[in-house]
C-alpha cells in the first residue's frame, strides 16, 4: 500500500484525477471506479467518500447517474474552468515568455476587510508578488486567469488590473527578488525532483510500460507538479538564478507525462 504524504492528500487526488482521465469521460465517472482509481495510489474508500463529500460542498463536482444507471460524480463548469486554467499552467511551465507584467491594484474598505483577507489570498494563490502594500504583480499572461477568477468571487468591484513594463529604478532582477521568495519557490521544486526525478530513471531502465504502473507513478507526478505553477508564476529565465530548478522540474515532469499519460489512461478507462 503507497503511503499518502500531505502532498497527496486524497482531495487533491480526485481532482488530479478528473483533470488527468476523469473530465475525458463520456459521462460521470461511477463511485466504484473513483475508489478503485483512488485505491491504486493508497486512498482508502472511506477517505474517497469524505473528500467527495467536501468537494461537492464546494461545488467542484456534482451527482449524477451514469447512463446504466450507477452513482457517480461529473464536473461542474466552475471546476471544468479550474482545471483548464491549472492544465494551462501546468503546460506553460519551463517556457515562461518575457512579456509583461500584470499589476492588481486593490483597495477594500474597511468595514469589508474579510473581503480584504480573501483578495490577498486569491492573488497569493494565483502566483502574484507583493509589490508594495495594495498593489500586486505578476507575469502578463496570468491577466486572463486572473479577471475570470476575481470576478467569480466577486472581488471585481475592489480591484483594478494594468499590464506593463517595469522601468525601474533598480534591475528587474532585483525587483523580483523581493516581489517573490524565490528560495522558498525554488525548494518546492527541489521537493519534486527529490521524488519523482527517481522514478523518471527507473522508467527510462525500463522497456515495458505496465497500464497500472504508469497511472500510478503519472498521476502522482502529476497531482506534485500541477500545484507548482501556482507556487511559481513563470518568471522570465533571465531574472532567475542561473541554476534554477524550475527548469529541471519541468524537464522531469514532461518526460514522466510523455512516457506515462498514455499508457495510465488505459488502466483509467478512457
């Protein structure tokens, strides 16, 4: 039995796995084949119930039948919508353009500071740096995820969002060493490479990709490496260290989905 570390914890499987197999389905995915699927990578029944239940609390997935008539659960459009936004991100990484930047300017009464609190946190999550008190930057392309994602909660009203350049006056790099902690968004993708650049060897001594074996170890790799993105926005190469592991974790990452996407999908049904 695999051991779920807090970094595989059982709600952020099921979504990996919708986002891997589950959203590909021609309908709901059944409630035995969750728990199966969840079993192969050491989620007991009990702990695919409770997630469920909280995950469908939040509105992220929602009942409904198959058509032979089995309990299962499908998408709901908010979460069609994330798991586009985080596969893009998730695509993107290790290739981060230099175009821009995205400012979020905000400003939140005081008699709504809860707003204040969630705003913060919504940017935190989408990857923004703190520029300075009320005003939040991040690389250009994330503008789009970021208008949809505010204006679903509701925070439009407080924010005001500007694309451009910085001119100065201190280097660029400079200016991202403080917006960021780089050394803390360097050490999550050390933690990746520390797990999965092993397994990604022991594939490559490997000449058979058993179905079971490759669902396991991809999606994995792929419920570790989605929420990075997030953790690093995509910073432009040149304003990183010149031994950043960005660059390898994405490497990685994309060799294990090249070798094992495909052959895990087969154990997934799709």
């Amino acid at each position: 039995m695999i051991n779920v570390s807090e970094q595989h914890a059982p709600r952020s499987l099921i979504v990996t796995l919708y986002g891997a197999y589950g959203r590909f389905l021609p309908g709901p995915m059944p409630v035995a084949e969750l728990i199966r699927l969840l079993a192969a990578v050491g989620v007991d029944a009990p702990s695919v119930r409770s997630s469920v239940s909280r995950l469908k609390r939040r509105g992220l997935l929602l009942p409904a039948r198959t058509a032979e008539g089995a309990a299962g659960y499908e998408l709901s459009a908010e979460a069609r919508q994330l798991l586009q936004d985080s596969e893009s991100r998730t695509r993107a990484a290790g290739s981060a353009e230099d175009a821009g930047w995205v400012l979020a300017v905000f400003s939140v009464p005081e008699s709504e500071r809860q707003k204040r609190h969630v705003l913060r946190s919504r940017l935190a999550a989408l990857g923004f740096g703190t520029a300075a008190p009320g005003v939040w930057v991040a690389p250009a392309r994330l503008y789009g995820e970021t208008r949809h994602v505010l204006s679903r909660l509701g925070l439009d009203p407080y924010v005001d969002l500007f694309r451009g350049d910085h001119l100065g006056f201190a280097p660029t790099a400079e200016a991202v060493a403080r917006w960021w902690d780089l050394a803390a968004i360097a050490k999550e993708h050390e933690r990746f490479l520390d797990a999965h650049a092993p397994v990604l060897r022991s594939w490559r001594r490997r000449a058979d990709t058993p179905p079971e074996d490759a669902y396991r170890d991809y999606l994995l790799a792929l419920d570790a490496f989605r929420h990075l993105p997030y953790a690093d926005p995509g910073l432009p190469a040149r304003l990183l260290p010149a031994d950043w592991p960005g660059t390898a974790s994405a490497e990685v990452f994309g060799a294990l989905r090249e070798r094992l996407r495909d052959a895990g999908a087969e154990f997934a049904g799709v």
